[in-house]
C-alpha cells in the first residue's frame, strides 16, 4: 500500500521521528519519547504535524445555509471569523464523522466560504457523502490543503511563541476563533490561515500554510524550543481530555446524544437536517448506552476493545484507554448502559484474561486550570 507523505516527512525523519502508518499517510508517531511529548504540551508547548487531516474548501451561494442539512448544529450561530465542531450524521443519527466548520465570510452575496477540517480515515467517505447530499446546490469543492502544511501548536506557551515567531500579536483572537493573517515578510509575503482550535485540552493554535513556509516555520518553531510531538502524545493529550477519536469513541453506530454530544444537537432550530428523527425519538426515550469516563486500579491498562464486566457479565467495551502520564494513573472510555452509567459506579474490565476493578468517574480525566 503506498502511503501519502506530509511535505514535512523529511524534516520529521531528521528531527529523530520514528513514523508509522495512519489513515492512508505516513506519520510520526513520536520523536524524544511520547511521556516527553505529552508533558511538554501540559507545561511548555509542543508542535504537531497534523497534514494528514482533510480540508475541504466549500464555496458559493449561501454554502452554511446548504450545509445545514447534515449537521445537527444550528450554523447560524457562527459568523465570519468563528467555527464550531459538529458531527455528520446517518439517518439514524449515527455518526459519519466529526468536523470542524469554519465560516470564511463572503466576498459577495453569491461567493460565500467555509472550510471544512475532517478526520483523515474518513476523507474519502465524507467527500462522497458532501457530494451525494450537495450536488445540484451550485457549490464548488476545493482540496485546500493541496501543496500545504497543517500545523498544531499546543500549550501554555503556544501564543507567546507563535506570536514572537510570526512577529505579530494575535489578541482578539478567541477560542474557535480564526483569521488569515496578512502577507508580511516574517512568513516569505504569503498568508496563513490560523485558527484557535486543538486536540489537546490546552491553549492552542492550528496553522494551514504554503508547504516551503510551513517547512520554515517548523524549523523556526523549533529554534525557538518547541517541542515536535507524534502521534502517541496527540493520543494520551486528547484522552486525557476526553476529546473523542472518530472510530473508536464514535462510529455510525453511535449518536451525540450517547457519545456525550447532546449539546451539539439544536432540536430547537427549524431547520430539518439527516437524522434529525432518529435524534427527536432519542429525545423522548431516552439512551440505552452512554460513553463513561473509567479510572483502573493498579497499572493496568484497558485497550480498544476490551470487554466492561459487571461481576463476570460483560456490559459494555472500552473505545479507548491508555495510561496518563499527567495523573499518573490509567484511564480509560467505554460504552455502558445507561442505567450503570452514574458516576461512582464500579465495573471491572477484563484484560489478557485477568480482571481488574474501575470505578466511573467524571469527564474530563484533565482540565486546565
């Protein structure tokens, strides 16, 4: 299988980064070490090459207005500058994938954008699924990652070192906040489109950049002490912060409503969008599962796939589990019913064969102060 390679391969390569398979590309999955990685994001910062990811560029009339049939977020309470993250859905709510829509803005009333950041295993599948649902809508589909770089900064650090990096302030900027910043020649007279997002439960910037510039600010980066991070410390940052992985946490055989994404569905809105009535009977009746939060006993840690037991029967299955090296201790998310889904609730998960105790704990495992 020929894997596609981020313009950034090399330089990962030279920098130590040991690279592994991912979605169709080739990745680091770390560099220094990932307990390294992770806690220089916890307390520095740390820098990501997430090239991989998709970026689908949508233009023309009214494209928010269009998109609206497929997401369960209300679009209109976004404007220019500002993004949200919001799920596609299946006609029975299930999910498709998990995004990120920023609005553009217009240059006119009949050209209006938004970007669109999707998983990078689930690239192809959403492309068909856009283009099956918004054919015949006059909008136009554009790769805007062609020929580019897409970097996350992350950490406490990550705005002071961006900003003397780019040698511009980027206040009044806020979280899901976005902006293309000006062609200046601290970046070789390009733009760079920057946005306040992450994947990581700390401050941080995602940067989508020419592929040379991007090769520069990298290096720069770096100068400046940041530390690059791999795939493994993207992993344990997010779990620790309960940020779902799109098929392991969530999949076409979950909705919001089960995954604790309630709070991305507007039922309130008139607009009618796929899956809507899966998600209003869900509503009235109530979830059969729930994704929990699990902390183990011991060091025992609880993979993909491991079965959830309460006493010896198997209830539910862990979607992701790793040990936390900013608590210290392991952690993992599973899918239970909902009536042994409250907090407090202790289960036992089965692993290689032995069993082990865990106790249902509160959402997210860390939160920054």
């Amino acid at each position: 299988m020929n894997l596609s390679r981020s313009p950034l391969h090399q330089i990962c390569l030279d920098a130590g980064g040991r690279m592994v398979p991912f979605s169709g590309w080739e990745m680091p999955v770390q560099f220094s070490g990932l307990i390294n990685e992770h806690m220089a994001v916890r307390k520095k910062v740390g820098l990501f090459d997430i090239s991989h990811m998709g970026v689908i560029k949508l233009e023309g009339e009214n494209p928010k207005d269009k998109l609206q049939s497929l997401v369960p977020s209300d679009l209109n309470r976004i404007g220019p500058g500002e993004a949200c993250y919001t799920v596609l859905l299946n006609s029975d709510g299930g999910i498709i994938d998990d995004l990120i829509i920023y609005d553009l803005g217009s240059q006119n009333q009949k050209h209006e954008s938004v970007l669109l950041v999707i998983n990078a295993s689930r690239t192809i599948n959403d492309l068909n699924w856009l283009n099956k649902h918004l054919e015949n809508k006059n909008l136009t589909f554009t790769n805007a990652k062609e020929n580019k770089v897409f970097l996350a900064i992350q950490g406490p650090f990550a705005k002071k070192t961006l900003e003397t990096v780019l040698d511009q302030s980027l206040e009044g900027i806020p979280r899901f906040g976005h902006k293309t910043l000006p062609k200046n020649t601290s970046h070789n007279g390009n733009s760079i489109f920057l946005s306040r997002t992450g994947y990581t439960g700390e401050e941080g910037f995602e940067l989508l950049l020419e592929a040379e510039e991007g090769k520069q600010l990298w290096l720069r980066l770096i100068k400046e002490g940041v530390i690059p991070c791999g795939l493994g410390a993207r992993d344990t940052l997010r779990l620790e912060a309960c940020m779902h992985l799109y098929g392991n946490d969530l999949t076409t055989k979950t909705t919001p409503f089960e995954a604790g994404l309630g709070w991305l569905i507007h039922l309130e809105m008139p607009s009618q969008f796929i899956g809507r009535n899966a998600l209003e009977q869900q509503a009235k009746d109530g979830i059969k599962k729930r994704l929990v939060g699990l902390k183990l006993e011991d060091r025992a840690i609880a993979r993909h796939g491991y079965p959830v037991l309460k006493g010896n029967m198997k209830v539910g299955e862990v979607t992701s589990g790793t040990w936390s090296p900013t608590l210290r201790e392991a952690i993992a998310l599973a899918y239970v019913p909902a009536e042994l889904s409250e907090l407090g609730t202790l289960l036992n998960v089965e692993i290689r064969d032995k069993i082990y105790k865990a106790k249902i704990v509160r959402k997210p495992f860390y939160q920054k102060a």
